[in-house]
C-alpha cells in the first residue's frame, strides 16, 4: 500500500547524534532563529560577531540539507514500484532488475486488468492464491471467450510455509442439460480461498464486480474469438444494439454476472449462493429444479522424484499422469537435451483454455488452469445470469488440456529454487510442457535470469508461462514474449 506524504517537520537536531531518529521532549525549548538568515540585518561586531553568523549560516544548511535527505526518503516510499510489460523496476537502493523480475511478488495473466488486480491483492496483504482467485474471477468476466464461472477449473499450490504441493480440480464433468456443463467455477475456486487464502473472500470478487458492472474493454484476444465465432448466442452481451459484435477497443458490461457475484459476497455461504446461481440456470433452461452442485477437490499432487529436486503436477483425469510417463521416459533414456520440437498441428478438437501463474519471493507458486471446452464454451448464455455454460459432456476427459507443473529444487539447488510452468492452446500440452521442461534442465540458469525464449515455446503453438524463485526474488516470463502481461513489486 502506498505510504502518504507527510510534511516535513525542521526540529533542532543535535549534532553528534549519529542516526536520523528524533526525540521529542516536552520541555524542549524551539528553535527561534530562522532557517535563512537575514544578513542585512546588523550583526554583532569584531571576529566574534562575525563568526557567530557564519556557523548560524552553517547550521542553517545542515538543517536544509537533512530536511531534504528526509523528504527524498518519505517519497521513495511512496513511490510504488510497479512491474509491467518491458518495465524494470527500481528500488530505494537505486538498482534496477530487468522486466519481469521483483523483490516480492507478480501476477502473470493474458490480460493486464487481471495481473494488475492480482498484483493489488498482493500489496493488500494478501498472498498468492487470493491474487490467483482474483485474477482467475477477473479473467471470468473479461475473457468470456476462453474461461467464466462456466469453466473448469485445474490448479496447483505449493506453500512455501509448509512445503506441500496441493492439487485442485473442479471433480468429475455433470451436465445440466445435454450440451450444456454444470458451472463449477466458483465453488472451485471459494474451496482454494477457504483453505488457503488470507484475504476476506468478498475482498477478491470487488474488482470483477467492477468491471461486469462498470464495462471492460474488448482486448485483442476477445476481439479474434468474436470474429471466428459471429454473435450467435451471445447477444446482447457483446454486441451492438444492430447485432454485430463488438470491436476491439468496445467497452462490454455485464450486469447480470456482477449481479451473481455480489450474491456470492453477500450469501452467509457459498453453497446458499451456488444454488441460488444452479436455480437461475434451471429457470433459464426450463428445467424442473437446480442440478445437484458440483464436486471440486484438493488432494496431494502427483510427484516425481528428480536429480534436480521434486516435480509436481495435478493427477488424472487432467494430462499430469501422462506428463510423468513422458519425463520418466526421457530421463530412463539418458538424453542430455531434448529432441527437436515434435510437429503438433491444431486441430479442431484442440480445447479453448487460459491460464495464469501468481508467485512470492518467499518460494510459494499458484498455477491455474481453466477451460469452457470449446470457444465460448456450449454459445448459451444464460439471460439471467450472465453466464456462458461450458459444453463437456458427463464423463469426458475434462482436463486432458491441463498439467500444470512446479519443480522445488533440492537442498543442493543453488540456481532455481522454485519453478513453475503451466500452458494452454496446445492440442498435446503434455509433450509440450516435457518438451520446454527439459529444455530448462538442459540450462536452468540462464533460463532463470533472462527469462524464456521462443525456442522454450509450446511447441510453437498456444502459451507459455513460467515463474521461478531464484536468489531471493519472483521471476515471471511468457512465450510468445509479451502475449501475457505481469505486473509485480
């Protein structure tokens, strides 16, 4: 939090004290003489006069010079350091580090509104997962497209308090109608923040309350997804009063959904509001009650022990348990370094998904997952609601687009301590995610301090994103460079 100006108050200092700490007496006698002194006014004659007025003068100066060193001092610390795309941040020390690298911590995002918002939730106190949740319910309201309280959701926490690496998922895919999947959203997410986060929930839901009630602006990612997909089903949401789509640039509003989310706020507990959100949806779809709600999970994460330290991911049905055959694979073979990138061509059945990363210097790391299956989930919105559902069907691989990824180096790690890796858009983001592990093995710290490169990409295909803890401070980069911004201090 920014600190406020105060003015600055000239107080006698005694000379030989040694640190800038001053002690109020009661009795104390103030200073008379101006900090300026009127030399046109008669002084005392002789070299005693004359004397006197000079260490007048000299004690004047000082004065100034450790008022100013004070000012100077008060306005360092207010003056915030933000990190964002291709900014360094400075620090009262007066060094710098190069983008993306911060004293404390960052929040990484396809869109800078939920990185800054996660960002202000870690300056508020608040620790990763209410960054992460935030800027997860942020990314719910600006990038309908690719995730909303209609998405699944897959995660992975390590605490750097107690060393445990936990894994999050939305349960097995329901549906409430054929085509159309139960939201699970935000019971995934309220059962990460009960268990783990610091802040009061209705805390993390302010700032997307805000932008559904206020308006957001179309990025360029929305803006693609809207002219591949047309309006169908998604008017008046994001559309023109004529019916076509709004533009990049446009500002969208959606009521409804902020209105679902300060129930969300308002209910004693989630589960009041949930049904109160599966009873709207009913409503809409002329179903004769709400469905029974959802079933997220935490449960310990899939590890795999490593020369270089332990690797994490969440388990089946997400894509972590084939992740784990192909790295065990790779390290039974001896290889030093990867092979060249495997061919992946998209496809059409390639899963529509976002992703964002929240870290601390202090070694704690949340990855976050989310997808509505295809673009703009099932096209259903929900009128009463705001919501787009996601179009899984019950029983399918719900999170075969998912395997989030930490490696916590060992006692011998004097390069990386932490890393993480998460990525979307990649119709075999297993392979993938090995592929750019392995990469980091074969150079870890220089990857570290300078960040990815677009060899290190998802197979030339969707995004990339990492964080790392190294040398006391959170390290954040994305591939392509620049897709994703990050915001830190």
């Amino acid at each position: 939090m920014e600190a406020s100006a105060q003015p600055v108050v000239y107080q006698k200092l005694l000379l030989w004290e040694p640190s800038l700490e001053l002690e109020e007496e009661e009795d104390e006698e103030e200073i008379s003489m101006p900090l300026v002194l009127d030399l046109w006014q008669p002084q005392d004659s002789g070299a005693g006069g004359l004397l006197g007025v000079w260490v007048r003068l000299g004690a004047a100066l000082l004065l100034l010079v450790l008022g100013c060193a004070l000012a100077a001092r008060q306005f360092q610390a207010k003056a915030g350091s933000t990190g964002s795309l291709g900014s360094a941040t400075p620090r009262p020390s007066g060094h710098a580090h190069r983008p993306g690298v911060f004293h404390h911590g960052a929040a990484i995002s396809p869109t800078a509104t939920c990185s800054h918002l996660g960002r202000e939730l870690l300056v508020a106190g608040g620790n990763v997962v209410d960054a992460g949740v935030g800027a997860a319910l942020c990314l719910a309201v600006v990038h309908p497209h690719a995730t909303g309280l209609g998405a699944t959701f897959w995660g992975l926490f390590l605490n750097s308090s107690s060393g445990n690496v936990t894994a999050l998922t939305s349960g097995p895919a329901r549906t409430l109608a054929p085509g159309l999947g139960l939201p699970a959203a935000l019971p995934t997410l309220h059962l990460l923040h009960t268990h783990f986060g610091r802040l009061p929930w209705p805390r993390l839901l302010e700032g997307p309350i805000m932008l559904a009630e206020e308006g957001f602006e179309v990025d360029a990612a929305l803006a693609r997804a809207l002219t591949a997909q047309g309006t169908k089903g998604l008017c008046p949401l994001l559309c023109h009063t004529n019916g076509t789509f709004l533009g990049l640039g446009a500002r969208a509003t959606n009521p409804k959904l902020a209105a679902v989310l300060r129930r969300a706020t308002l209910t004693p507990t989630l589960d009041l509001a949930e049904g109160a959100l599966l009873s709207l949806l009913a409503r809409d779809l002329g179903l004769e009650g709400p469905s029974v709600g959802p079933t997220p999970t935490l449960e310990p994460a899939l590890q795999l022990p490593m020369p270089q330290g332990t690797l994490f991911t969440t388990p089946g049905p997400s894509a972590g348990p084939d992740l784990l055959a192909l790295l065990r694979a790779a390290l039974h073979s001896g290889v030093p370094s990867p092979d060249p990138c495997p061919l992946l061509l998209p496809t059409s059945g390639t899963p529509e998904s976002s992703v964002l990363a929240t870290v601390d210097s202090s070694g704690s790391v949340l990855l976050l997952a989310s997808s509505l299956n295809s673009s703009f989930g099932s096209g259903h919105l929900s009128p009463s609601t705001g919501v787009l559902l996601n179009n899984l069907e019950a029983g399918s691989a719900a999170g075969a687009w998912a395997c989030p990824l930490i490696l916590q180096g060992g006692l011998d790690d004097t390069e990386a301590d932490v890393l993480g890796l998460v990525a979307s858009g990649t119709p075999s983001v297993a392979r993938a995610m090995t592929h750019a592990l392995l990469r980091h093995l074969a150079g870890p710290q220089t990857q570290v301090q300078q960040g990815l490169t677009e060899s290190h990409s998802a197979c030339g295909q969707g995004t990339l994103l990492q964080v790392a803890v190294h040398a006391e401070h959170a390290h954040v980069a994305s591939v392509p460079d620049g897709c994703c911004p990050f915001q830190g201090f």
